[in-house]
C-alpha cells in the first residue's frame, strides 16, 4: 500500500526559494509544526455555503476543540524588516484553504470569497469587538450591503444573510457566556434583542420605551467581560450601562452639549465604563475619561483620541492599550511612536511595544479575564507601500521598514512580542482596506481583512483566520 503522504508538507517547498537560509530553518520547522498538527490546507472540506442558504448539518454551535497549549505563533520580534514574497502578485487562497506565511510561519485560512458567495465584499466588524462566540466555533461576518452572517473557522456559512435578518448597523454582540446566543438591535429601535442559533429565533430581551431608539455605545463597544453588562446610549445621548441579570438599564448621563461629542463609550473589564471624546487635551470631557457604572466621573485616563482597545493587565488591573501617536509626553520607548498600557485606577503609562512615525494602528484585547496577548494591526501611511500596484513606488522593497503592514502580538507585560503575518491589503479606498484585526476573547484565534492588492469591487476585501499558537488543533467543524 502507498503510504498517505501529509498535505501539510507540500507548501514549505514553495517557500524556500525567497528565503535566507536562517529563514528556511524557522519556516521549515513552522511549517512542520502546522502539519503534524494537522491544519495545514486540505485537510478537511470546504464549505460550499450561498447567499440566502443555511448550510448548518446542526443548529447549535459545536462543542469546541481546546486550543492546545504550546508556543505562540509567529515570529519572536527581532526587530529585523522582512519584505512580503511576490507582494505585487500574490493571490489569495480559495475559500476554506490556507497558506503558510513566508517571512513569519502562521497559518491563514480564508474564511470567506464575497465575490463568490454574496457578489460583495465581506468584513468583520472591527477590532474592539470579538466576532468569535464564546466557545471559537462561530463567527459573525458581514456581507457588505446585505447584512451579516454566521459562519465556522473554515468558512462555512451557517446562517446566511437573508436568514439571519441583522444588518450592518445592529451592533451584534456575542454573548460570553452562551456560544449559541448573540445580542443586536433593529435600525431605529428601541429594542435590545437576542438570537439564539440553537432555535434560530430573534425575541425581544427589553424595550427602552424611555428612548426612540438605542445604540450600543457608538460602534466600538462589546459586552462587558463577566457577560452581564452593556453600555446603552437612548436616542444618542443618554448614556447608561445595562445588567442582564436584572434586566434594567442604570442611572444615565445626558452627554448632550459635553465638550465636542463623542466617539465612543465602552465596558471596562470590571464594570466601569470608558469614553473617547471628539476633543483633546486637559479637562472635562476630553480624551478618554473613566466612569464607574452609574455614570458618575472618576477621572481623566488620557487626554488624547487615538484607536484603543480596554484590557486587563496580568495583576487583574484595568488599563487601556492605545496608540501612542497623538501623545505629547509619551512614555520611554514609545517617543517616536508605538502600543501604550495606562493603567486605569491612576493614569500610569509605560510603552507596551515601539513602532515608528509611518503607520497606523488598530488594537485588539478582547480578554476574558484571562487572555495575555495584545493584537496589533500596523498599515503603513506614509510612504506608500501599502498602495496598490498601479501607485506603488518603484522601490518599494527599500522603502520598507520593521512592523509594515504586519499583525503583531504583544504581551500585556511587555515582555514578548511576535511578529504574526503579513496582510498584504493595500489601500484602494479610505477605510475597509484597513484589516482591522481581532482576537478572540481567549486569545486563541485572530481575524482580519485583506484585499490582497484586489479590487474588484469598491471597499473590497475577505476575511481570514490565524491560530495564535503553532500547535492549535484544528478549527472546530460540525461532523
């Protein structure tokens, strides 16, 4: 009998011609590891899932896989610059298929092919909020123009679109702590609903009949990290934390008239709630202040706007990780850019993790308490090697610089940084092309978007899968 040969094996051929012979031993050894794991490509179905139909074998979310402890994915940050393979024609793979990412050995798999699927682009929603539910079986995605979808971690749809009836604007937010039940609101309600994918039903959890109609905190926000709390803004400025546990709504502040609006209000890993403002500087209603969760002021955190995400740090203090850009007296390492930790009890900063003056960030640090890793996207904005081909300056490959258009994760302590993957997206338009990178709650898993320098559609890009460790088990499937 012939034996079965490892499909996981056949890509590190393909990647040995455009590395340095160092590079081949981390690739190799990478690439081996994904193998014997047994998630490299091919190793399982493709899904086969269209617009307007449920390809779901079960209703309900499957039992997850437990992520494997091992080493972390990716790179150990060297601060070296590593220049993408055949960046000016690499194509993505095909629906449910992965790659080994040449410079820094991560599997990515493509969760999604819009054109193909829905005939739009398709996103996640943003960084500051996990589109995984609670157990990493599931994810919610949006079909651009259409509205989102659930799919699994091969790219399966099992709620289509036209089923699931939830729309770009509704603010879908994963329960966490039931990995069958996500919680959304209509366009212009004043209702807090909930789906359950066990049933698939929608019912109404509470009517605001105080408001018109209700947001959850301006785009940004998530469910707070204990399942129980969510930030409520009535009729755009009445702010207040709802408990699911009693089912009310606490004491609200009326934002209207504050300084210069607002950005966006969040939960903080212990209940308190966070607030970018529109303005910047010392004083009220300035950058990011802390409120506790009966909307009574407890102090200014940082009195510049940048992207942030909340976190917990490795003691169980609350802090929030934000881009040290706008900072006018940054903390040492961060002076020419970089990821700052500010503690939220006292304002105390210390730079997470240097970058440079050329790119721009967004941060992911969905932690469920106990979830070390900081996810950062970093897009260069300045000198022009995240453009498309057509405007890519000639030498781009000199031009390139450390942490360009990578995904990186950083402990929350500082004490270990890993370079993850390229994106490989270019910036065919002003916003979606950003990949705006995610992690789930756990720290198992990371999604982002890329065009991969495609653009057959405005705001196009997929959406695509990275294990944060080497040694994850598969993604979990229904069988």
């Amino acid at each position: 009998m012939t034996p079965r040969r490892n499909p996981g094996i056949t890509i590190i051929i393909l990647l040995m011609s455009a590395l340095s012979a160092s590079d081949d031993q981390f690739i190799l050894q990478a690439a081996v590891s994904q193998a014997r794991a047994g998630t490299q490509a091919g190793g399982r179905g493709r899904g086969k899932g269209a617009a307007g139909k449920s390809t779901a074998t079960t209703n309900t979310a499957p039992k997850a896989t437990k992520a494997t402890e091992g080493p972390p994915a990716g790179r150990l940050d060297n601060k070296r610059t590593y220049i993408p393979t055949s960046y000016a024609d690499w194509t993505a793979p095909a629906l449910g298929s992965s790659y080994i990412d040449p410079a820094f050995g991560t599997k990515i798999t493509r969760l999604s092919d819009g054109m193909a699927q829905f005939n739009c682009p398709v996103h996640h929603e943003y960084a500051t909020m996990s589109p995984f539910n609670k157990n990493n079986t599931r994810l919610l995605l949006l079909a651009d123009g259409k509205g989102f979808y659930i799919a699994d971690l091969q790219g399966k749809v099992i709620v289509s679109p036209a089923d699931l009836g939830v729309i770009a604007s509704s603010e879908p937010r994963w329960s966490a702590t039931d990995p069958d039940v996500f919680y959304y609101h209509d366009y212009q309600s004043n209702q807090l609903r909930k789906y359950d994918l066990k049933t698939r039903r929608s019912g109404v959890v509470h009517t605001f009949t105080q408001f018109r109609e209700i947001n959850f905190g301006g785009g940004e926000s998530d469910i707070s990290e204990d399942g129980n709390h969510l930030v409520i803004i009535g009729d755009g400025r009445h702010v207040g934390v709802y408990s699911f546990d009693t089912n009310t709504l606490g004491p609200t502040l009326d934002v209207n008239g504050l300084g210069g609006g607002f950005d966006y209000f969040d939960m903080t890993p212990d209940n308190n709630v966070i607030v970018r403002w529109n303005a910047q500087g010392n004083g009220r209603y300035k950058g990011f202040e802390l409120y506790d969760k009966d909307m009574w002021f407890t102090r200014q955190i940082y009195p510049y706007g940048a992207h942030a995400d909340r976190g917990r740090d490795l003691n169980g203090e609350e802090v929030l990780l934000v881009l040290a850009a706008t900072d006018h007296n940054p903390p040492p390492g961060c002076e020419k850019n970089g990821i700052e930790k500010i503690r939220l009890k006292d304002g105390r900063k210390t730079c997470l993790m240097g970058l440079n003056w050329d790119v721009g960030t967004h941060i992911s640090a969905n932690s469920d308490g106990s979830n070390p890793w900081v996810l950062i996207e970093a897009t260069e904005e300045r000198i022009g090697v995240a453009k498309p081909n057509a405007t890519l300056p000639r030498n781009w490959q000199s031009q390139w610089k450390p942490y360009y258009n990578e995904i990186l994760m950083v402990k929350i302590d500082g004490s270990e940084a890993r370079r993850i993957a390229h994106h490989r997206s270019r910036s065919f338009d002003g916003y979606w092309f950003s990949p705006r990178a995610a992690i789930s709650r756990d720290g198992a898993y990371a999604v982002f978007d890329s065009n991969f320098g495609a653009y057959p559609t405005p705001d196009y890009t997929d959406v695509f899968l990275i294990p944060l460790s080497l040694t994850q088990s598969d993604a979990p499937t229904n069988k």
